[in-house]
C-alpha cells in the first residue's frame, strides 16, 4: 500500500484529532477525505493508494472515530463543530484550497464548508448524500448507530457484518468483507468492536425527520455552485433518492451525477463507475 503520516492537530476545544497523510505535489490542490458517520479515514484506503503521490490525500478521521479523541460533549458531534475541525486542520497546514471528498456525513461536513468558506473548496464529490435526506435511510441509521457489538474474530465479523448489509454491496466476496469489518472495526482488549465512540448516537438520534427532509441546506449545497462537483449516488440507496439527486444537478448545473450499479448506501471507491467519476472530477479541477 501507498505509505501515509500518522498525524495529528488539536481542537479549539482541546482534542487530539487524526489524520492520514499521503504525500504528493504542493502546486495541485490536497484531496480532504471525509468518512460517513460511524466509520473512519480507512474507507479511503484504496482511492488514497490509487492516488498518492500524484496527489496529496489527506484522510481525517472525525472527532470520537478512528485515531481521534473522544468528545466527554456528546452534543459536539455535530456536521457544524466536524466543519469548523476540517477548516482548522487546513488552516494549520497552510491550505488555501482542497478537493473535498465526503461520504454520506462527510458529503454533509463538504456543503457546510461550502456554504460558509466556498473559497476553500477546488472542487468537490458528495458520494450518496444531499441536502434532502430520506427517511428510510435514516431509520435505519438509527437501528444501529450507538449500538455496540463484540466480534469473537475477524471471520466471525465478516460473517455478521455481510449478513446484515449483504444487500448493501451485493457483489462482495469473502475477502471484501473481511476488508470491510477492518474498516470499521478495531482490536481492543475485548475482543474486536466498531472503531467509533457510541455517544455520536445521540445527537443523531435527537434530530428531527423534518430538518433532514427539510429544504434549508439547499443554500449550502448551492455554495458548490461554479465548482467541479460529481454527485455519487448507489443505485439502490435509501438515503439520497433519485428525485432528489436530480434536483441537486438542477440547483448546481455544472455538477456531474453517476449513479452506481448494484449498490446501496454508499459506493466504496473501488466500482468502475466510481473510479472514473474521480478521475473525471480531478481533471476537471486541473483545468478550471
């Protein structure tokens, strides 16, 4: 695998915070790679092997995930204080502008930033997540967010994890799986566990359905707009619907939407589709 840094910044708020970094070229814009909300800067591997060394990929493991610090503020872990973390770590890096890369939350964390520092973002891909999001998908983020599992092995998380969310990502092998619940799960003193902090459950389970349908983040979303933007959608995701994936193209005209075969919440990285909607979003960055 592409070799990356194990570093680390502060908080205002006194955390040590993570990050993975790649090496590459300083006159070209870092990649910033944000996870989803209960994994961690590991969903990034394969893209960050694929392009290390013709870019810098920078892969942030959000406060309570990963090599972050857990917040003792469980209220903390919200889109807003996560933004406010990113802009920070570039501000410290001396980082004008990066090519943001978000998963599901960190599609979220990317229009936050768009809508309040939109000079910060080269270009940008939100991979299955808008500013709508459905309510199917969030109920069953809720089924299993906060809820803490112990795994006797690595063969006996693969086995579990692929018979809950088989249908998630249909065309996984054994050895996908087994990469999967490494992703996500850690090896503690226990046994194996899920590698992020339970408490981010609970401001996630105290927001309201109609705020996440609601049309308010569309300003944000529309931040993007004048910027290469690729829209990422599963083609069987329960979380970001077609309608609204289509809506998205219509409010930001430039943007890009590929929707992923075979796939639900969310693509991985690794689909053809997905690699070449990177590849395409990069060179439209290089040549703004």
């Amino acid at each position: 695998m592409a070799s990356w840094e194990d570093r680390y910044w502060t908080s205002r708020d006194g955390l040590k915070l993570h990050y993975r970094d790649y090496a590459g070229p300083a006159d070209r814009p870092p990649l910033v790679c944000l996870h989803g909300l209960t994994r961690n800067t590991r969903d990034f591997e394969n893209l960050a092997e694929r392009l290390a060394g013709e870019w810098r990929v920078i892969g942030v493991d959000f406060r309570g995930r990963g090599g972050s610090e857990h917040d003792s503020e469980s209220a903390r872990y919200m889109p807003p204080v996560y933004a406010a973390d990113v802009l920070q770590l570039l501000d410290e890096l001396g980082v004008a502008e990066a090519v943001f890369i978000g998963t599901s939350l960190g599609g979220i964390v990317t229009m936050i930033v768009a809508g309040f520092a939109p000079q910060r973002i080269a270009g940008a891909l939100l991979n299955d997540v808008g500013p709508q999001l459905d309510k199917a998908g969030l109920d069953r983020i809720r089924g299993y967010v906060g809820t803490p599992l112990l795994f006797e092995s690595w063969d006996d998380a693969a086995d579990r994890l692929s018979a809950k969310y088989g249908d998630v990502h249909p065309a996984y092998g054994r050895a996908e799986w087994i990469r999967y619940a490494k992703r996500v799960a850690h090896e503690t003193p226990r046994g194996i566990e899920f590698d992020y902090d339970m408490a981010i459950a609970q401001p996630f389970n105290r927001m309201d359905d109609q705020a996440a349908s609601a049309s308010s983040a569309w300003p944000l979303f529309r931040g993007l707009a004048g910027k290469p933007v690729v829209i990422l959608r599963g083609e069987s995701s329960d979380l970001l619907s077609p309608e609204v994936a289509r809506k998205m193209v219509e409010a930001v005209p430039d943007a890009e939407l590929v929707t992923v075969r075979n796939v639900g919440h969310a693509p991985d990285f690794d689909e053809p589709e997905s690699v070449a909607a990177v590849d395409r979003l990069l060179e439209r960055v290089l040549h703004r």
